[in-house]
C-alpha cells in the first residue's frame, strides 16, 4: 500500500500488509519465548488467530524445523519473530522455510525489512513510543505492534497502552496496528479495537494455554494471581542485562527488594540453581529463562513473566477454545455478536 505522512517522503508498501492481518479473529499470540511450542502456533493459527513462533535463540536448523512443521500442519498465517537486541542468525533460515510473516522488536530492521519482503513475507515491528512508529513506518514495515507498559515479560514502552496506542494510530494511518499489553479478555481486545487498533496480541493468556511450554506450576500461579501481582523490574537480567521486564512477584524478587536491590555479583543468592532439565540444563537464580516443562526444582523462585492483565486469567485453556472464546466475547462487546 502507499501513503504518505506530512513531511515524509512516500514509502511504498507491499499490497499484502493489511491481509497478513486479515484472518477471521484478529488475535495474535505473543511470541512468548521458549514457551512457544508448534502445538500452540498451529492451535491460535487454526482457531482463526495469528500464532506465533520466538526464533531469537534458535539456530537455522531448528528455527526451519519448526516453521516447516507449522506449515505441515496448517496454511494460516503465523509469525517468526526476532528480538534484534540479538543477531537474528535464524531469520533467512526461517524466510527460506516460507514463514509467511516477520516481526522483529527490541529495535529497528533497517535493511532486514528488504529481505523479509524479497522472500514474499510480511513485515510487523514493535514499538513502544509515537516516535518509534514513526521510524518504523519510514523503514517501510507493513504493521506496528504497539506495546503498552502493561505487557509480560520484557516491556520496551514506558507509556500505558491506553494513552500511547490512539497516538500511534493517528500517525499510522492506513497501516494497521496491533494492540499488546496487559490484555486477557474479550473485553480488552474490543476496548483496543475501539481505539483504533486492527488487532490484539496476548502473551500471558497463552502462557496459560494447555499447549504452551510453560511448566503446570507457573501456568497454575498465573491463574491464582491477583491484578496486582505483577512487577516491572530489572531483576531477572541473567541472559539479557539492562532490560526492563515485568513478572509476578516471588521469592527471588522479594529477597533482592529487600536487600536493597544491589547489582549483579552482590545479589542474594546469586549462584543458586534454582531448576535443572532434563538435559541438564540449569537456570541461576537470576536467569531470564521463565520455567517450562522440563524442568525440576524450585520453578517459583524462576522468572515468571505475567502482564497486568493476570488478574483475568481464571483457568489453563486449550488454544483453539480460547480464541474462539475471546472473539466472541469481544464481539458481543463491540455490538457484533454474529462475527464471534
């Protein structure tokens, strides 16, 4: 599609940027790490929803693996996404592979987005200020990702969903925009979509999905946790320093707030392992590795990444249920209950 914005040059864009979003429940799922099992992409995906792989930490035989057994499995849209804090060494792997759509946050693609689009993808960047859209759209993306402050895991935006998403829709345009932070429900997603957004991204809804990795213990604290639960922090920086995240509240946490917060190498109980897999993998008190299901040990005292929105999650639902289950609540709340 073209447009252009007063003051910038025009930017050509591909004809297939508003269809990627076109499906018949404008729900994506967050990629949500290590816990994004194939199961649960193919699951959102076929539901009607947008699934979606997290590549960053895979390496190119594993990252075609795994968007060639998504496409084995279903022909709906799904997303490879690649936090560029870290080289994304899977990306032409999984283009190769046939992805269909990329999203990239945690930074801008610059030339990348002329890769994705020569492999005949879909190009999709979070952002998390007015400005940060604005250099996104110059770079050509085909959507935004508008994360508000709420959201789980790690947070780029400083700003409340509420306040920051109506800003970048009005310097959006005609490229659609993906809501994400904090939401849970049916009600948050027609909430967002009344405020201009084409469609909502939930993360910490499908952490708690029968199909996700995550281990039963974390899925089962999610649906015990309060609205309040939740923290933005830096604690859990073992693996990606300097980036804000939010999670529940637990031990480890605690402990740390309470000795004053120090730095990393004076930190309570630093060197603890507090889970091993299967493989004998470890995770440090501090990791930003959240528990999945292989693992043993203490997984409370892990990093259990939740957005503000945990207080809504009431059980561990199968994926295709819930998607169906959250348009139809959205529908009913927009006034269109016949397209849930």
């Amino acid at each position: 599609m073209n447009r252009s914005l007063s003051g910038r040059p025009e930017v050509t864009r591909r004809d297939p940027a508003g269809d990627c979003l076109a499906v018949d429940r404008p729900i994506l799922q967050a990629p949500i790490g290590s816990l994004a099992s194939v199961d649960l992409v193919v699951a959102v995906s076929r539901a009607g929803g947008i699934g979606s792989l997290a590549l960053t930490w895979t390496d190119a035989a594993s990252a075609a693996r795994q968007v060639g057994a998504v496409k084995a499995l279903t022909n709906a849209p799904f997303v490879a996404n690649f936090v560029l804090a870290f080289e994304p060494i899977a990306l032409s792997a999984a283009l190769d592979a046939g992805v269909p759509i990329v999203t990239f946050s945690w930074g801008l693609p610059g030339p990348l987005v002329k890769s994705v689009h020569s492999a005949g993808a879909a190009v999709g960047v979070q952002v998390g200020t007015v400005d940060g859209a604005h250099r996104a759209l110059d770079e050509g993306c085909d959507f935004i990702i508008c994360q508000g402050v709420e959201a789980g895991g790690h947070v780029q935006s400083s700003t409340p969903l509420r306040i920051l998403l109506p800003a970048v829709v009005a310097k959006a345009g005609a490229v659609p925009i993906v809501a994400a932070g904090g939401l849970a429900d049916g009600a948050d997603i027609a909430e967002v979509i009344r405020l201009g957004a084409s469609a909502a991204m939930l993360g910490t809804r499908f952490v708690a999905s029968m199909e996700s990795h995550a281990h039963p213990a974390y899925k089962a604290a999610l649906v015990a946790a309060d609205s309040d639960a939740t923290v933005l922090t830096a604690c859990f920086d073992g693996g990606w320093p300097y980036a804000a995240h939010r999670v529940l509240r637990n031990s480890t946490l605690q402990n740390w707030e309470s000795a004053g917060c120090p730095p990393s190498g004076r930190r309570p109980g630093e060197a603890d392992v507090v889970a091993r897999g299967q493989r004998g993998d470890v995770v440090r008190r501090y990791d930003d590795m959240p528990p999945h299901s292989r693992l043993d040990g203490d997984v409370l005292d892990c990093c259990l990444y939740a957005g503000t929105g945990v207080g809504r999650i009431t059980a561990v639902r199968a994926a295709d249920s819930l998607v169906k289950e959250l348009w139809h609540d959205a529908s009913v709340c927009l006034g269109r209950p016949g397209n849930g």
